[in-house]
C-alpha cells in the first residue's frame, strides 16, 4: 500500500508564505510525476503543480506561476511546494497525488493513482 502524506499547513496572512510537503511511504511504487491539487469549499479540485520525477520537469497553473515552486527530494521520496505571495484565493485544502503511467495527463486529477488526505491552507486579507 502506497501513502501519500502532506505536511505543513496552517493560516498565513496574505503576503507570506508557507511550504508543503508530501512525503511517500509504503512498498516502492514506480511514479511518472507528482503533483499538487488544490479544493476550496464548494469549488472543484484544480491543478497547481507538478513534477516530473526523474526529469525534474515542472509545470504550473497560471494562477500560481511566479509564486509556488514544486521540488522533489529523491532520497527523501518528498516533493515540496513552496508558496510565497500567498492571497485569499489561495485558501483551500491542498492535496499531493502520484501518477505511474507516463501517457496520462499530469494536469488532471483523475490522471492520478494515489492521494494524500490533505492539507488545510488559509490566507487571511
């Protein structure tokens, strides 16, 4: 069984930062990329980030690129999400997913195979 767990949380006042990480456990499983997906209440799930794990490739949704950086520490199976200039909008609860296959599309959440609980991330005004 794989885990995905996220870390790192909390409330931020807007302006600051904060930094996510999501680390795998669990027997070894052979992973494409990994990403980050955001859902505020009442919203759908929407793409943020992802990496591409042996490439290091990374890609961002425009609401975030310029502000979040998404990294990965082999030895430590953990991807991070850096976010700085966090707003408002940007609260919502963040989740770290996993995807094996590389004919998927990273940018979609129903691409994915494994998914942590969560994270809960507020910016207040």
């Amino acid at each position: 069984q794989v885990q995905l767990v996220e870390s790192g949380g909390g409330l931020v006042q807007a302006g600051g930062s904060l930094r996510l990480s999501c680390a795998a456990s669990g027997r070894t499983f052979s992973r494409y990329a990994m990403g980050w997906f955001r859902q505020a209440p009442g919203a759908e799930r929407e793409f943020v980030a992802a990496i591409v794990w042996s490439a290091g490739t990374t890609y961002y949704a425009d609401s975030v690129k310029g502000r979040f950086t998404i990294s990965r520490d082999n030895a430590k199976n953990t991807v991070y999400l850096q976010m700085n200039s966090l707003k408002p909008e940007d609260t919502a609860v963040y989740h770290c997913a996993a995807v094996r296959s590389p004919f998927r599309m990273i940018l979609q959440a129903s691409s994915y195979d494994y998914w942590g609980q969560g994270t809960q991330v507020t910016v207040s005004s």
